[in-house]
C-alpha cells in the first residue's frame, strides 16, 4: 500500500513540475518576444515577405475559424500596407488553399501568394521559410500567442524577424485551446535544442522569380 502511495504521490510531482515547467516556459518565450511583436503595421520594417502561419479554415463548431479569419485579416493588411511584396501561407492539408483563397477574396492577387503545403508544426513552417524559400527576413503574422514562440524559433534558425499579431479570439472555442500553448512551449525549446530537422524536404522555391506553385 505504502508502494503504491509513494507512486501516486511521485506520478502527481511529476505532472505539477511538468505543468510548471510548460507554463515558464511560455512566460518565457512572450517575454523574449515582447519587443518584436507589433499590432501596428507602419511601425514594422519593410521586408519582402511574410510568413502566415496556418490554422484550420473551419472551427470545431463547424462554422468559420476566427484564428484563421483574423490571420487573413491581418496578412492581408500587411500586405495592402506596403510592408512585403509576398505571402508564404503555411499549413498541413488544406490549410494553404484556404488561406490562398481567403486572402484572394481579401485583394492580394494570387502572384504574390506561395503556398507551403508541409508546415505542420511552427517548427517545420520557420525552417522552410528559410530553406526551402530562402528568407533570412521575416514578419510572421499569427496571434499573439503564436507569435512568440514562432518568433523564438525563427530566431534560432537565424532569421531575422518580427510579428505582426493578428486580432485574438476574445471567446476560446474550448479549453484545450487555451491550454495547448504550453506544452507547444516546451515543444519549441525541445525543437531548438535538439536542432529537430523538418520532417520533409522539398525543392527551393525562388520568391518573386518562380511562380506560385
């Protein structure tokens, strides 16, 4: 009995300690990003392109997904701004043709679009940007707390980067929603200190001079 006790008690101090660390850990990295995140598009630099980071076009309530709404919402301005010439919109499956579409509807013509169809993970959308379309400079468009731990990671892959935070959702859809940031947290320090590789490689993908595929 004492055996099985001491476990519950030493499984219950793992999982606090672990609760703990993902919750510094995202302290941390907003803290670390704090200056680089902009909600005002004339106080950023102008650079040549920017990368949207992708979500699922439809929420779990089975209507429009406000993130990606407002993600839209936010590149699009940027880009009606002046501040990039160009778009890289980056998800898994359907997420890229959905942004693409929804930032045509928006005014940006479809040649200053470039879809990546392999960011599923923030990770593998920053090492991309850098190598499979060659950019050293960035602004990453997301939500705030999106924005930080992409931007600590871009950071890392020595790109130099800023974030232009689309509108938050006032309204989460659920609480696993809220709370994933976390862990993605401590994911993002994993990711940095393992030198993790993206999962897949692809042909480089010149901007401006390759067409949009």
């Amino acid at each position: 009995m004492r055996l099985i006790l001491f476990a519950l008690f030493a499984l219950g101090a793992l999982a606090l300690a672990a609760v703990l660390l993902a919750w510094i850990a995202e302290r941390r990295l907003d803290s670390l990003a704090e200056a680089g995140m902009l909600s005002d598009p004339s106080r950023l630099p102008d650079v040549d392109v920017a990368l949207v980071l992708g979500t699922a076009p439809i929420g779990p309530e089975g209507g429009p997904n406000v993130y990606f709404v407002r993600r839209l919402d936010a590149a699009a301005a940027l880009w009606k701004a002046g501040k990039v010439k160009y778009l890289i919109v980056s998800g898994s499956d359907i997420e890229p043709d959905a942004m693409r579409d929804g930032l045509i509807a928006r005014g940006v013509p479809a040649a200053a679009i470039y879809r990546d169809p392999a960011g599923d993970r923030t990770w593998d959308s920053v090492l991309r940007a850098r190598d499979v379309f060659g950019q050293k400079r960035l602004i990453i468009v997301s939500q705030r707390f999106h924005l930080s731990r992409a931007l600590f990671l871009a950071r890392h892959a020595g790109i130099e980067a800023w974030g232009f935070e689309a509108r938050d959702v006032e309204s989460p859809y659920s609480v696993f929603t809220e709370l994933r940031r976390f862990p993605s947290a401590l994911r993002a320090f994993f990711d940095v200190w393992t030198d993790a590789p993206p999962p897949q490689s692809a042909p480089t993908v010149r901007i401006g001079t390759d067409p949009p595929s």
